[in-house]
C-alpha cells in the first residue's frame, strides 16, 4: 500500500471519487492539524503542566482536566479560521458555537468529544479525540441547536485520534476506513491501513464488570455465556479487555476485532446509557458499519436513533458483527437458544 500523506489520501478522495468536496476536505485537514496539536499537548504530560484538574465542571457534571480545556480550545480555535463550518458542538460545551462574521454561512457542522477518556490522562493511558460532521441543513437562516439534531446516518465524515503509543488518526467519508499514523519528523499523518475490516467474530469482549449487578438481563445473559467459555452455550473461551477510554477500546476492536458493550443499567434508570449519542456513539458506530461491523443500542442501529437533544445519551453495543447481532437478539427475544 502506497504510504501516502493524509492531505494526498483526501485530494484523491476528492479528486478520484469526486466523494468530498473540497471544503469538507479542508475542514478534515483543519481537525487533524488541531489533533496534531492536542497530541503535542498530551505527550507533554506533567512537563507541560497540563495534568491533573481544572476548577470547573462541564455539561455533563464531570470535573474537567486541564488538557480536556486545552483540547476544546484547541479545536475551536482551529476550525473558527480555517474550516467551512457553520457552528461546533462540544461534550465540554453547554450550548453550540456559531462560528463568528462567518457570510456566506459555512456549509458544515462540526461535533467533538475533544478528549475521550479523561480518566486516564493521568495515569498515562490512550485517550483520544473523536468528531463528526453533518451538513448543514438548506436555507441559509441561521444556525441553531436543532440543525445539529441529525440521526447519525446522516453523517459525511467521522473519525478520531487515539493519543497512545503512536498517534493514530481514523477516518471515514463514507467510502472505507482508513488509518494515518503521525509521523513526528515530517509532522505529517502517513496512510497506514485503507479499507479497514472487523471480523465478524471474535472471542474478547469488552465491558466494564465492576457494574455486573446493575445490568439488564440480556446483557447478563451474553457476559455470563461468555464467562462459561468451551464448557458453556458458546462451546469457546473469551478474553475480556477494558481500557475506559472508548477511542483505544474501539481502534482495538478495528484493528483485531471484539465487542464493546456500555449498556444501559439501574444505576441511573432514566438515563439511557453512558456515552453521548452525537459525538462518541454516532461516530464510532458509523466507523464501525463502515469496517463490516455492527452497532446498536441493543434494539436498534444506533445511525438511526434521531437524537432530540444536543448531550442525548445512549445505550451502546457494537463491534464484530455476530456478536452484536447476538446481544441485540437476546434484547429481542430473550428466549432466542444461544
Ligand atoms: P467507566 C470515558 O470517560 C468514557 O466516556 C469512555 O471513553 C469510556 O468507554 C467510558 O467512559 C468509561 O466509563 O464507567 O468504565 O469509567
């Protein structure tokens, strides 16, 4: 495979398939120079007096980290100037960002978890940045919160960069996925894998078990079945990962496939799941679709749900395609034979 640049692997996308045009190819080149940055800040660690936590919390109630501070500014400020975007939303930010004296009217909206993980920064473990893109509706009136309220099929671009042993950038625009990887001499991320396939089994799951007691029963069913191993209904032993930050868990699964699972459980009965809707699950689970896997929130294709409010959480099962098939069928029809 040709090592070629991430700016030459768009143009080509631009130019071969006519697939993006060339705005959508100059916003994606802004986001991944603002991942650059966000990876020089991360490598930095203490160094850079950019660990531990900020005096403030974000939308969601969770205490922010410095660099997730610094990661949110970061890609504003980038795509403030340098993209054809019309507003951004944030996890870090309450509300939208119109992007200012912006005439005629960007063209795209741009959603972000600018640091996926959080938890982990201090302790020195991936973590990541995950966005998506949607068009703007038609009808140049102004931009509000309801033009970012698009079902996740919707989407033209959706990626992420896990910040771990390589800094590695995922994306898709509809046609594949595809990794670069950064290469800190030349500052540039290099195509490393096009086409990306999840196989459509696997024996490693991922869950977090410490809220085993909190689960609904068809999510018990399958971890307990996978727990019983050769002796058990599924005839195979599994392994199980858990990494708590959904950008390294997820390129894992890209990369050798698996399941990951953050279902809805009793802990918070009236909230639908953990994870956000808009910016971790709607990307990642079109990424996912796009490598030959599956995601749902255990009912239904997650690129489907349309979302009615800007932070929506969601239930999230997805992963090699026969096994999310599997976990959704017991949400189903719990009496399916294994
Ligand atoms: P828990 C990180 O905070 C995150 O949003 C995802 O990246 C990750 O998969 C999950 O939460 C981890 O949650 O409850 O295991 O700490």
């Amino acid at each position: 495979m040709k090592r070629i640049s991430l700016s030459r692997y768009l143009v080509e996308q631009q130019r071969v398939d006519g697939r993006i045009p060339p705005q959508l190819r100059l916003l994606l080149e802004v986001v991944a120079r603002a991942c650059k940055h966000i990876s020089h800040s991360v490598n930095k660690g203490a160094l850079g007096d950019v660990l531990g936590t900020a005096s403030s919390e974000n939308v969601q109630g969770e205490v922010q980290k410095k660099l997730d501070i610094i990661a949110n500014e970061v890609l504003i400020e980038a795509n403030e100037w340098g993209g054809h975007l019309a507003a951004m939303a944030s996890e870090e930010m309450e509300g939208i960002y119109v992007v200012p004296n912006r005439y005629p009217q960007g063209e795209y909206l741009l959603l972000f978890d600018p640091l996926d993980g959080s938890s982990n920064i201090d302790v020195n473990v991936s973590i990541g940045t995950i966005f998506s893109v949607l068009k703007m509706p038609e009808g140049d009136r102004g931009v509000d919160e309801g033009d970012f309220l698009q079902a996740g099929k919707q989407q033209v671009a959706a990626g992420y960069c896990v910040y771990g042993p390589q800094t590695t950038l995922v994306l898709t625009v509809g046609d594949g996925v595809a990794m670069f990887t950064l290469d800190r001499e030349q500052g540039s991320f290099v195509l490393v894998q096009e086409n990306v396939q999840i196989p459509a089994d696997t024996k490693e799951f991922a869950i977090n078990m410490s809220n085993m007691r909190h689960w609904d029963a068809p999510v018990k069913r399958y971890v307990d079945e996978c727990l019983a191993g050769k002796e058990g209904p599924r005839g195979k032993d599994f392994n199980m990962r858990w990494i708590a930050s959904m950008v390294a868990d997820v390129h894992r699964i890209l990369t050798r496939g698996g399941i990951f699972m953050y279902p809805w459980d009793k802990r918070e009965p009236e909230k639908p799941g953990k994870l956000r809707l808009m910016y971790e699950a709607n990307p990642m689970g079109w990424l996912v679709e796009q490598a030959g896997g599956a995601a749902t929130n255990g009912r239904e294709r997650i690129l489907d749900i349309q979302p009615t409010k800007l932070h929506e959480r969601v239930s999230v099962i997805l992963g090699s395609k026969n096994e999310v098939e599997r976990v959704t069928r017991y949400h189903l029809d719990p009496s399916s034979p294994a």
